[in-house]
C-alpha cells in the first residue's frame, strides 16, 4: 500500500481550511497532515484529498455530495470518513471541518500512552 507524496502546497492548503477553534492542533501524520481536537483526529489530508470524520447522519449527508468519496488508502479507506468533494468552494469545505469537529469534540479526550 503506498502513500501518496504530499505536497507542501497540498498541506498549506488544508491548514487554511482548517477552523480556529479552542483546542484545534494541526500535526503531521504519517507524511501528512492532520486535524485534532482532544487528541483525537477530526480532518486529514491524504494526497490532495482532505476527509472528515462524521457521525452517520453527517456521512449520508456529505456521501450524496457528487466527488465524496473515500478517504485513505483505495484497499483500505478509513471508517467513519469520508473525502470533501475537490470542487466544493473552501469556505463550504471549512464548513465541514467544523462540523467534523463538533462530532469528534463531543468523543472522550484519547488518552496518550506512555512512551517506552
């Protein structure tokens, strides 16, 4: 399974969709870049794609979106999310960021494991 290569382009662009929110950390994942709110992942950019996390309500929503899709690897895409269709204006894009915030900031602070 390769990952993509991702631009620098591609990961200021995703930062500049990502909202100013209280306890918003934007931190590189896996060569990429991701959005987290108490430690657990809301957004994230793989390739040029940038998926959110939602609740069911919110995936059959954004799923009837044409260009939604998956978001991660092609053989194994990542549950509960879903790709932003390339197309959608950016302040629509943020717009999901934000409401991929609300689900995740309502999820119980993840714990951070002890380093060996």
């Amino acid at each position: 399974m390769p990952m993509p290569k991702h631009s620098d382009e591609a990961k200021s662009y995703f930062r500049s969709l990502v909202p100013g929110l209280a306890g918003v950390e934007v931190r590189p994942m896996f060569g990429s870049v991701a959005a987290f709110v108490n430690g657990n992942m809301f957004a994230g950019l793989f390739g040029e794609n940038v998926g959110v996390k939602l609740d069911a309500a919110g995936l059959a929503e954004l799923a009837a979106l044409p260009g939604s899709g998956t978001f991660g690897p092609p053989e194994r895409p990542m549950g509960g999310y879903l790709s932003l269709p390339e197309g959608l204006p950016d302040p629509q894009k943020t717009l999901w960021l934000v409401r991929a915030h609300g689900v995740v900031a309502a999820l119980p602070p993840k714990e951070t494991k002890a380093r060996r």
